[in-house]
C-alpha cells in the first residue's frame, strides 16, 4: 500500500515539474495499477486516435526511460525506476515517509 503511495507521488510530481505530459501521467499511472501494460490497456486515454499515436507515446515514455519492455522483443511493458526524473521523485517521497535516515548536523 505504502509503495502505491509512494509511486502515486511520483507520477504527480514529475508531472508538476513538468517531467512529463498529463497523457504520460495516464499511461503511467495505468502501468503502476496493472503492472506490465500493453497498448490495449492505454488506449482508452487516446479518444478514437489511431493506433500508430498510442505506440508513439509509449515508444516516448521507453525512449525518456520511464518505460521498458517486459520481455526482449515483446510489447508489453513495466514502470523503469533508473530514470533521473522518477528517481528523484521516489528519493523525495522516501525522505517525506520517513523510510530515509536524516542528517541534521554535520559530523
């Protein structure tokens, strides 16, 4: 439940940053509900768009590293953490948790 929390804030802030775009808020938000998401599965968020624009936006999201395929070679694919927008996004909820060890002095 805390994880969901935690990735539910990421979304959110990287999208105030202006990281990412609201549609790519969407489709992330989608991946973290279901996991490993494929274009069927964000379709819904593209309103009647071909479905050429549903894989360019997801091929944006692998090509920024928020997105990797699941498998070598298939088009299903999972949340990737590496990616210096959502990583410091996770290391900022982390901290606001609690779950990071605070210095308030140097040594």
């Amino acid at each position: 439940m805390v994880a969901l929390l935690i990735l539910d804030f990421v979304i959110g802030h990287s999208l105030e940053r202006k990281y990412i775009t609201n549609l790519e808020s969407k489709i992330l938000k989608k991946a973290v509900d279901v996991q490993v998401i494929q274009a069927a599965d964000v379709k819904e968020f593209f309103g009647g768009k071909a479905d050429a624009e549903v894989s360019r936006q997801i091929r944006k999201l692998i090509d920024k590293k928020m997105l990797v395929p699941e498998k070598e070679g298939t088009r299903k694919y999972v949340l990737k953490f590496d990616n210096s927008y959502l990583l410091r996004s996770v290391i900022k909820s982390l901290g606001e948790k609690g779950f990071l060890p605070v210095r308030d002095e140097i040594l």
